[in-house]
C-alpha cells in the first residue's frame, strides 16, 4: 500500500473514532447515563460502526484489488505472447533435426530442444497457478507411477552422482495431476540435494504408501517442527526459497493426504504420504 493511502486510512480511522466518541458523549451529557441510554448509543453506533467499516476497507483494499487485477492481466497477457516463441523453437527445432547428420550439431539441436521445453515447464507452471487462484483445477484421473517415473526422468541431469533407486509401480488415483507432481519433484529434488556425495535416494510404493527414503544429512526436531513453513530453511546458503516442502503440504491437506516423515540428523531422512484418500 502507497504512503498515501495509509495516510488517508489513518485520518479516516482517527475522524471516526472522534465522531463516535462524540456522539457518546453528547448523549450522556445531555441525558445522563443509565442502561437505557447506554442501549440507545450502541443501537446508534452499530449502523454507523458498520457504514465506517465498508468505507474503511473500500479505501485500504482498493488499490490492492486494481494491483491484482492488473497483474493477472499482465501474466495472463505474457502466458499468452511466451506460447508462441515456444512453439517457433520446437518447430525449427524439428525441422533442423531431420536435416543434420552432424552428430555435434545435434547435440546443439538437442541442447536447444531442451532448454526450451524446460521454459515451457515454467510456461506450465504459472498457467497452473494462475487457474488455482481463479477459480481452481479440474481433478483427474492419472497413474502415480507415471508421475514419479516422470519426475525421475527430469532429475537424472541434476544428480551430481547420486543414486535413484526407484520400483516401478502402478497406481491410479484422482486429482490435481500438476499438483502431484511438483509435490513429488520437490521430494525427490530435495533429497538429491540434502544428500552425501555419492548418496542414494530410494522411491517405491508400500501399501498404498508412495516412499521417497535418502541416505543425506537429516534433520533435527527442530528443522522438523518447521520445515512446512513457506520460505523457511535450515541451511540459509542451500539454493532455492524454501517453499518446496510447503507446496508438498499444501497439496496432501487439500487432498487429504497423510504425511509422515522420519529423519535424524546425519541419518538420512524418509517422506511417506498415504494416497488412499485419492485412489481409484
């Protein structure tokens, strides 16, 4: 909010309190006190208590309201306008691939291919946070084991040496398919990440349970207590803005999604989250 429009809240807060205040006291000055007239002051300052409020929150939630509104219409406008470079890079992509022999060259080409279907990922990602806002996701009806599969597949660039140990496995739940799979990215991107040079991390389904186990550093009770909070992190100099574990969250309360977690500090740690409320 603008210096200016707390200034003027300020002042609306500071004539109101004085008007209502004087209106109790001319009453009780005029007619003394006594319940009846105390009665009487309430039933007069409820309408005007109430009329205030409105004004009061029309001027401090007003400019907010247009700043949202404009920014939603800009990101919308800029999802717009990303969508269609993108799709020039892959088409000329493609079409430069079926042309080139040259084995470097295609690796460029691959290179290219790639880092323009990481930008659509980010394309994806605002697009699905800008519907949740809205007016919310449609539930669908998808195979877990793919989504982890998936999840899997994008992380083998980024291991650094690290061992994935996953189980494939089948299991056909409902719901926010975007949702589930960056809470099952950041699970398993934060246990490559924790982990020791040379770690492992181990993914598989037990009992209707998805099971995301590392052999990294672990945390102690109190990282424990807090590591759902948004932008909290217990290594300050780890990258990223700490709203990783608290997206995880997010997306098992409003599915109904038991978590469970286990960890000691240079143990390692395991994340396990029920998926019964959500199967099929």
């Amino acid at each position: 909010m603008k210096r200016s429009e707390i200034w003027k809240v300020l002042i609306f807060y500071v004539v109101s309190f004085a008007a209502m205040a004087g209106l109790m006291w001319t009453v009780f000055e005029t007619f003394g006190y006594s319940n009846r007239n105390f009665m009487i002051v309430i039933a007069m300052l409820l309408p005007l208590s109430l009329l205030f409020g409105y004004i009061l929150s029309k001027v401090a939630l007003e400019p907010l309201s247009v700043t949202n509104d404009l920014l939603e219409r800009l990101l919308k406008d800029t999802l717009h306008e990303l969508n269609i470079p993108l799709s020039t890079i892959f088409a000329n992509v493609s079409m430069l691939k079926r042309k080139e022999d040259d084995p470097k060259k295609l690796k460029r080409l691959e290179r290219i291919e790639k880092a323009g279907e990481n930008l659509g990922e980010l394309y994806e990602d605002l697009d699905y946070f800008i519907k949740k806002e809205i007016g919310g996701v449609e539930l669908e009806s998808f195979d877990l084991g793919k989504v982890v599969e998936r999840s899997v597949a994008k992380m083998e660039d980024i291991t650094g040496g690290i061992s994935i140990q996953y189980r494939a496995f089948g299991m056909d739940i409902t719901a926010d398919r975007r949702g589930c799979q960056k809470a099952v990215d950041n699970l398993l991107g934060n246990a490559i990440k924790y982990n020791r040079p040379g770690g492992s991390v181990w993914i598989y389904e037990d009992n209707g349970w998805l099971v995301i186990k590392d052999s990294g550093v672990g945390m102690d009770e109190t990282t424990l207590f807090r590591i759902f909070d948004r932008y909290y992190q217990s290594d300050l100099s780890a990258s990223g803005y700490g709203i990783g574990l608290h997206i995880v969250k997010t997306f098992c309360d409003e599915h109904g999604i038991e978590i469970k977690i286990d960890s000691k500090k240079g143990e390692g740690t395991t994340f396990r989250l029920n998926f019964a409320s959500v199967r099929r």
